[in-house]
C-alpha cells in the first residue's frame, strides 16, 4: 500500500511501504508538475501583467512553441529586460514524470543561461483532450538547479529495520548507493530495477522518497 500525506505536508518527500508482492516501482515514485515546481518555492503569477502583454493579442495563443517564435512576445519581454531561452520538453529528460510537460525559462536580459532564471513557463499535456493545456507563469523563489534535479533524477532512503540506505537514480533502472559505508551484499552499491525491485519486496522495507 502507499500511504500519503497531504500535499502541503509531503511536497518534498513521500512515505511509501511498499509490502504488496506486486511493486512497480515507477509508479510508486511517479511525480506530477506541481511537484517540480514546489522544488523552487515557485509562486504563480499573471503573465499579462508581469510581461505587459494584451490579452486580446493572446486568447488561445499561451503555447510556449508559439510564444517563442513571436516577435511581439520576445519585444514584449526585452521592453521590461527581460529574455526567453528555448522551449524544453519533458520528455527529453528520463524522468518520473506522470504527465509530459515543457517549459521555458525567462531571465534578465543581461543574464547568461547558467544563472538563476526569473520566472518559468511551464504547460502540461492534456491527455482527455489530446492536446497541451494554455502555459502559466511561474516566479522562480529557489535555485533552478532543484528542478532539474527533481525532474531527471529521484533519491530515495530504504529503511530495514532501522538501518537506512540511501539510493539515486536518474533513468529508473539504475540505482546507486549514496552511503557507501552502509554497503552489504544484500544493499549492493548498484542494482538494477529488477534487482531493487524484489529486494524491497522480500525485505518488506518502507521507502522515503528525499
């Protein structure tokens, strides 16, 4: 079974026993956009009023591939010094992501892309109606470099009997002993999804994904 917290009490980590003699493990660790974006304490705010931006020039148009081959919009964003990077995509990246989505990241004009963006539009691909939703505008309050890492990687505590061992993985099939110290031959520094797999069944273990 998987026992949840309420969202604001496990936005940054998810208690999981997993005891079922069936376990995907994928599953279980399947994130959403919103957690990606409690990684940076993002704040949603208006994006007609933070880039000045006419609604009636954008009804229907607040997709990112649209917005970032638009003069008006990038002209809107350097009127205030602000820039646009390229459109990324989800699925790009190996990922627990339950839902695709892509994003764009918005900086001081002056900035270079390895500094801390200001805000981040983000859209989620709608699955009943086939098509991505409208993006929305986030401001960036945390270093961007949490995103990525909550988006391409997942670090997890496996507790036996109170010995805690933690492993990383950035394609789910992979994992990797962070605690070297604590190996064994059982809690090998790496193992693959398989062999994780039915260790944490057998060991009937909890999980804490950090």
């Amino acid at each position: 079974m998987i026992l949840l917290k309420k969202y604001d009490d496990y936005r940054e980590s998810l208690l999981i026993d997993l005891s079922l003699s069936i376990i995907d493990i994928d599953e279980s660790l399947s994130i959403d956009s919103k957690i990606l974006l409690s990684s940076i304490s993002a704040s949603e705010v208006d994006i007609f009023d933070t880039f000045k931006l006419l609604k009636d020039d954008y009804v229907d148009k607040l997709d990112l591939q649209y917005l970032s081959n638009n003069i008006e919009f990038i002209n809107s964003l350097s009127s205030i010094g602000l820039k646009n990077s390229s459109v990324q995509n989800s699925i790009d990246y190996e990922s627990f992501l339950s839902i695709p989505c892509r994003f764009m990241l918005i900086y001081n004009i002056e900035s270079n892309e390895l500094e801390n963006p200001n805000y981040l539009l983000i859209q989620s691909w709608n699955e009943t109606l086939n098509k991505w939703e409208n993006s929305k505008l986030y401001k960036v309050n945390d270093d961007i470099k949490k995103f990525y890492d909550k988006l391409s990687s997942k670090t997890i505590e496996v507790d036996d009997n109170g010995e805690k061992y933690i492993y990383n993985t950035s394609n789910g099939n992979e994992w990797i002993l962070q605690n070297l110290d604590k190996e064994t031959d059982t809690f090998k520094k790496y193992l693959r999804k398989d062999d994780f797999e039915s260790l944490i069944k057998d060991k009937k273990v909890k999980i804490k994904v950090i």
